[in-house]
C-alpha cells in the first residue's frame, strides 16, 4: 500500500484530501507551530512533527520504508533548497529536472521563446528603462522583494538594497493577472485546463482602491506579496488559445529539458491587456496555491471529468492509474 506524502504547508490539505479520496494512505511532515492544525483533518492519517524543516532528509530511510511517494509544492524548494531537492532519495511526482527552468528566469523566458508563447520585453539592464517595469528575482517566494522602477535612477536606487541578488527587469504589462493551471498526464500525453485564479496581493491591491489624486502623498511602495487568490472563469473563447500555451510548453520542455520534460500540474502566470492576447510572466512548474480556491471542483475540472477533481486529487488519480498498468515509474522523478 502507497501513502502520498507532502510538507505540511502550501497546498497540503488539498493534495492530501485528494489522496484519501482515491484510496491511498495520507501523510504530512509538519514542523512543531503547525503540526496541531494539521492532526485536525480526518484525511490525514499521520502527522511527522520536525523542529524545522531541513530536519526533513533525517526522515527519508523511514518514508522510504513506508512506501512513500512525494507530491511536491512550492515550500519544497523555498524551505529545503534546490539543491536538496534535487538529491531528495524519496520517490516524487513530477520531474526534478524542471526545477532549474523554473528557478532560473532567464532559462524561463528560453523556455516560453522555444514554446512561441508571448513574453514581455525584458530589458538587459537598468540603464535601458525608458518606462515602467517590473523587476523580479529568482526563486519561488510569493511575489516577496518585487519592485517597479520607472527609470534608471529610480531603478538604480532600488536595487541596492538586495545586494547584486539575480533578477530581471521586465516590462510592467498594463492588463489584467490571470493564472491558468494545468495537468499534463505523462499516461495520456494530454494537458488539460484545471482552473484559474487571480492572486490577491499586498499592499499593490490595495492602493489601487484609492483614486490616483489620493495616492499622491502616500509613501508606499507597491507589494507584490500574495495574500491569497481568487477564483475566475476565462471567457469561453479565450479557452483554445490557453489550452494550447499548456501543450505548446510541454512539447518545448521535451526538447529543451529532454525525457518526458513537464509533466503533472503547473501554471501560466499571465497578464491580459485589452486586446486579449496573453502575455506570459512566468512559469510554476508544480501545484501552485491557487488551485486551493478550487475545491471540490472548478468549471473545467467538472466539464472534463464530471465529478469532483481538484488538482491534488487529479495528481493522486494519475499515481493510482500508473499504479494499476505497471507504469508507476513513468511519474516519478
């Protein structure tokens, strides 16, 4: 018997109440401030309690011995490293070798460029700013340390407080933030549309409450922290064209990453102007946060599977299906 595992944070309670839905054994490895919170749920049948979160790898040779398979989210490379990660001896969904893609944002954009999806403009350094843009570090961190500059001198100023951390500076699209998860089944070969969400972000949401007049004398700098999400609808005809960003980056990720490159969940983060192209900011090559405001279902979940199907469940219905042909070490890294 399979127990599916993840860190007690994120996106854990859906993706283990996914798991517990399609039969397996459920097991979070919490540490000690959120342990309690989590022996709340019935569906998860076991809580490890770490006193901080590398403690993690000293729990592999028993995880190992329970039959365990990892279902990664974003904490996993925030809280243990990439490089951790990349070693972790517990069988994982998903593969390990999108992580330097999804990590380093210049490989991203060779990523999204190979995929023929939209970008925005990215400038080479702040010298050629000519007009808002929004410049972003690496790593997975919820927005945390996001800045925009209008200027090289405004940018030059900014950017001294992080102390030469790697970045890019791209440019702010005026339009509306849309993030379209997905799921690439390596069972399959199909990607389908999960859901999608806004984020909620401070304090950037808030100050555009307040009427321009009235932001004159704040001194604030914008946020782009996530607070939480939001869930939307696309409209209808929009859906082809985001179906199709999924599967044009799967089929990049097999050329550029080699193997069965992306598979499982992940998202677009994408901005919206009035045309309705998608301009596409970046990639999360996990379940992203998001997918939480979509339990039991989405629209498109229930269109595609007709019956409750969170993203945590669709991860926990691929392992059982790979379990059942013998083809269990297709998903996992």
């Amino acid at each position: 018997m399979y127990t599916i595992a993840t860190l007690g944070s994120h996106s854990c309670l859906q993706i283990l109440k996914g798991a517990k839905e399609e039969g397996f054994n459920t097991l979070a490895v919490a540490t000690k401030d959120m342990a309690k919170f989590y022996r709340g749920y019935s569906f998860i049948d076991e809580v490890k309690e770490i006193a901080k979160w590398r403690d993690f790898f000293a729990l592999e040779k028993e995880l190992i011995k329970k039959n365990v398979i990892i279902v990664p989210h974003g904490s996993f490379v925030a809280y243990l490293g990439l490089k951790e990660n990349k070693k972790m001896k517990v069988p994982t969904f998903g593969s390990k070798d999108v992580l330097d893609w999804e990590q380093d944002r210049k490989k991203q954009r060779q990523w999204l460029v190979d995929a023929k999806i939209k970008v925005p403009h990215e400038f080479k350094d702040g010298s050629e700013i000519k007009g808002p843009v929004i410049v972003k570090f690496y790593g997975a961190r919820g927005g945390k340390g996001y800045f925009v500059a209008h200027n090289p001198k405004e940018f030059k100023k900014k950017i001294a407080a992080f102390k030469g951390r790697p970045h890019v500076i791209q440019e702010y699209v005026i339009g509306a933030p849309i993030y379209i998860h997905y799921f690439a089944s390596p069972l399959s070969g199909q990607v389908e549309i999960m859901s999608v969400d806004k984020r909620y972000e401070t304090n950037v949401d808030s100050l555009g409450r307040i009427p321009l007049k009235g932001q004159e004398h704040i001194e604030v700098e914008p946020s782009f922290v996530v607070v939480g999400n939001i869930p939307l609808t696309l409209r209808e005809s929009m859906l082809a064209k985001a179906l199709q960003m999924g599967e044009k980056l799967v089929e990049s990720s097999k050329r550029l990453i080699g193997g069965r490159g992306l598979y499982g969940p992940f998202c677009l983060e994408t901005i919206v102007p009035e045309n309705l192209e998608f301009h596409v900011i970046e990639i999360s090559a996990r379940i992203v946060a998001g997918t939480n405001i979509s339990v039991p279902y989405s629209p498109y979940s229930y269109f595609k599977h007709g019956q409750a199907m969170t993203t945590g469940r669709r991860i926990a219905r691929e392992i059982k299906t790979a379990i059942a042909e013998n083809r269990l070490q297709e998903v996992l890294g």
